[in-house]
C-alpha cells in the first residue's frame, strides 16, 4: 500500500486558517490567498490537496464553494474535499467543481441512509471522515461529541462499501504533538480499509513514523499546521518517504 501526504487547505470566510482542536474561538489565518497557497504545496511536490470548508462544517452552508471550485482549477492535481456535505446534492456540488474524493464526516452519524447511497453511487470517490474525541465521534464541526465509537463506526461503513478512512483525533489537530499512532493503527485494524491519519503531525520523523505502518493500513497523512510554521518542509519529507520507505510520497 503506497502512503500519500495530504497538504491540508482548510477554509473559513475565504481565507487559510487553521485551528486549534477544532476551536473556532482558537483560528490563526496564514494566508488570505488560498489559491495561492494550493499553487505553492502543489509546486513543492503535492499530488494530493486536503480541503475543508470550515464555514460548511459549521453550518451546512458551501459558502468556500467557489473557492474550492478554483483551487480546482487552478492546480493539476486531485482535491480531497469535505466539511458539511449532508445531501447528496451538496456532495455532487463538490464533484462537479472538481473535487476527486468527497469527505462525509457527520452524515455517517446524522444520515446514514445518504451515506450508503453515495457509497453505492460513488464508491471510491467517497472518503469516510471519522473525528473522535476520547475515542468518540464528534460531529457538525467538532462542536458535538456523540457515544458511537469511532471504530464501531468505521466497521459499520466498510458493511456499505467504505474503503477510505480520514482519521483525525481531535485532541492532537493543530497541537504540533504528534499523532495518535495507537488510535490510527487500532482503526485500520479493526475496519480493515485504507485509514488516512489527520492531527498532531509535527514534522517529517512523524510522517516517517506513520509511513511504516504503510502495511497495517495506515495510507497518508494529512499535513496541515506544521507546514504553516515551517516543522515540515514538504519536499524535503517526499524526499525521505522515498529513500526511507521507497514510496513516491503519493
């Protein structure tokens, strides 16, 4: 199994922003330029993009929507795209602005029953985005933490044709502490499928870290504050992915 850096373009009012544990009060804009900013991973060696809509998590509403569809457009590589999508015409909004994989995150909880029938009809261009706390799927933007476990859920979509996983313990996104190796591994074992792990990663040691397991299913990571604050040079991590565990980084 090859293992593929997500560069992470996170959206809110229009602008790159980060958060802290998935804070709202806690946000840091770097650029007010996110084409500008898709443009740059891409020319570093990017060959995936990580976008989400915060506004959209929040409120359901696509408000980044025109700048997803640019970003799109503007860079030859595939989107990972999600935040709020909860109907199925929201998710082929995505699509049809040039969106490869489409993330549903708190529709697997909200609504399953769109979540099958967009697994049915789309299958592997339907990414699964499981967001725990405590080991506790948290939705609408992290603001609710429900009782499902995260790898209950997980086992219950691989039964509707789930094969790709975006992992995110919320308690290490945006902390620069390292991901939850233990969380992301228990994950990919018990649903079997591609997990792609999201929170904490600091620099390319934790890439590498991740990049070994490989094997047990653990397919990416998704990059997003340390590249904002120099802890990761993009290329140089593609650069040892590829001499270390002899993957492309893609």
């Amino acid at each position: 199994m090859s293992f593929i850096l997500y560069p992470a373009v996170d959206l809110r009012g229009g602008k790159c922003v980060r958060l802290y544990q998935g804070d709202y009060g806690a946000e840091t804009v770097y650029d007010e330029d996110p084409v500008g900013v898709a443009r740059k991973w891409r020319a570093a060696g990017a060959e995936w993009l990580h976008v989400v809509d915060l506004d959209a998590a929040r409120t359901g509403e696509p408000v980044n929507l025109p700048v997803i569809r640019e970003i799109a457009l503007s860079v030859d590589i595939p989107l990972q795209a999600g935040g709020g999508v909860r109907s199925m015409e929201r998710l082929e909004l995505l699509l049809s602005a040039g969106v490869q994989r489409v993330v549903l995150g708190s529709a697997a909880i909200d609504d399953p029953r769109f979540v099958r029938e967009a697994l049915v009809r789309y299958g592997d261009r339907i990414a699964l985005g499981i967001d725990a706390r405590n080991g506790r799927v948290a939705t609408h933007g992290w603001l609710e933490t429900t009782e499902v476990a995260a790898e209950d859920l997980a086992k219950e979509m691989v039964r509707h044709g789930a094969e790709t996983f975006i992992f995110t313990d919320i308690s290490r996104d945006g902390t620069l502490s390292g991901p939850n190796v233990e969380a992301i591994l228990s994950l990919a074992r018990a649903c079997g499928k591609r997990v792609i792990a999201s929170g904490g990663v600091r620099d390319t040691e934790d890439v590498l870290r991740l990049a070994r397991h490989a094997g047990e299913g653990v397919a990416g990571a998704v990059v997003g504050r340390a590249l904002y604050t120099g802890g990761l040079d993009l290329g140089e991590a593609m650069r040892r992915l590829t001499r270390e565990t002899g993957e492309e980084g893609r």
